[in-house]
C-alpha cells in the first residue's frame, strides 16, 4: 500500500514540476537547461513542453 502512496505521491510532485516549468518558460528569462536544472525535469521533458507551449500560442 505504501508503494502506491509513493507513487502518488511521485506523480504529484512531477505534475507540479510540469506546471512551475510551464511558468518558467512563458517567463521566457531561464533557459531550457536552468529550468530543467531547477524543477528537476529532463532536458528532453522541458523541450517537449517548451513545444506544446509554442503550438497552442
């Protein structure tokens, strides 16, 4: 039981690490290595929102 939990939990905190990045970019100030150096996503992970981001605008 406490695995799932930990993978809520994981998804969660993921999701919110999503969502601040997705900030960051619109902010356009950091680029895509500082952001994924502070949310602590893949490089590969801000690029591909950084994307989606640029398609609906």
């Amino acid at each position: 039981m406490s695995r799932i939990f930990d993978e809520i939990r994981a998804e969660a905190a993921h999701e919110c690490s999503l969502e601040a990045a997705g900030r960051l970019l619109a902010d356009n100030r950091f680029s895509h290595e500082e952001i994924a150096k502070y949310t602590e996503l893949t490089l590969d992970e801000i690029e591909e929102l950084a994307r989606k981001i640029a398609a609906s605008s």
